[in-house]
C-alpha cells in the first residue's frame, strides 16, 4: 500500500502540462499552383479531410510524432495518409512531414505548416493553420511538374486531461 501511494506521488509529480496523445480532426481549403509550359496556373484547391492522431516523444521542447489518414475533395479526389513531428512553442505550433495519397492515383510530396489552438474545454481544442503542401512525384502529375496547394486549416483537437 505505502509503495503504490509512493509511485503514485513520484508519477503525479513528473506529469506533464501538454497532454501525452492527441486527436484531430481538420479540414483545409486554399490555393493551387502548378508550372505548365514555363507559365503558373493558380486554382482552388482539393479540400482536405484529415483525421491525424499524435504522440508525444519530448517533452522540452514538446515535440510530437503525427500520422493520420487524409481524403481529398471537390477538384480531385483521394485518400491518402500523413506522417511527420510537430513542434509545440507556446501558443505557436510547427509541423512538418510527408504526404502519400494513393487511391485513385498517386501523389508524393511534403507538407509544413504553422498554427495555433486555443483550448475551449478541459479535452477540447480549436485549431487553425496555414499548411503548404508540394506534391513532386505521382501518377496523378504531368512529366517534371509539381503541384503547390496553400491552405487554410481549421480543426478540433481532443487530448488527454
């Protein structure tokens, strides 16, 4: 009994103030640019659907490993999957990693993006963001092109209390 009331104390004592895991929901619209014969088209983008879950790996600086699956709507359809670390500094937090849609046709390519919550409950959390997003390889690209998509993100987070 006295051993259990010990380690209890020594865990409570080591808790983090971040949570150790967090879900999110987000959908993202923006911007599509793309080079075509030395010209820039712009169009609006897919809309992104993604559904991310994260763990923490450090805790100073707070650093989380994230993975999820992504569905793309409206001017192109796909279902992909996401994986990259986000870097929580204060109220800002930096993500980066890669992006894979594979159904119906393939894209490659890397995202970063930068963003903001703000916790509206004791587990609940709105999130916005600006994510860059550039595809360079896949079946779903012309020869040596690439795709930049710029979008706005908004999102809820849920986390452990």
């Amino acid at each position: 009994m006295r051993t259990s009331l010990l380690i209890i104390i020594a865990l409570a004592s080591v808790a983090r103030a971040d949570s150790l895991w967090e879900a999110e929901v987000r959908a993202g619209y923006g911007v599509a640019m793309s080079s075509t014969e030395g010209t820039m088209s712009a169009r609006s983008s897919p809309l992104t659907l993604e559904a991310t879950g994260s763990l923490a790996i450090n805790e100073e600086p707070a650093v989380s490993a994230v993975a999820g699956v992504v569905v793309e709507t409206l001017n192109r359809s796909g279902v992909g999957a996401i994986a990259g670390a986000r870097l929580d500094t204060g109220p800002v937090r930096l993500s980066g990693g890669g992006t894979w849609i594979f159904a119906p046709t393939t894209l490659w390519g890397a995202q970063v993006s930068v963003g903001t919550c703000h916790r509206m409950a004791r587990t609940t959390q709105i999130c916005g963001d600006v994510q860059l997003a550039t595809f360079f390889a896949g079946t779903d690209l012309a020869k040596d092109h690439t795709v930049t998509e710029i979008q706005l993100g908004f999102g809820v987070a849920f986390d452990a209390p």
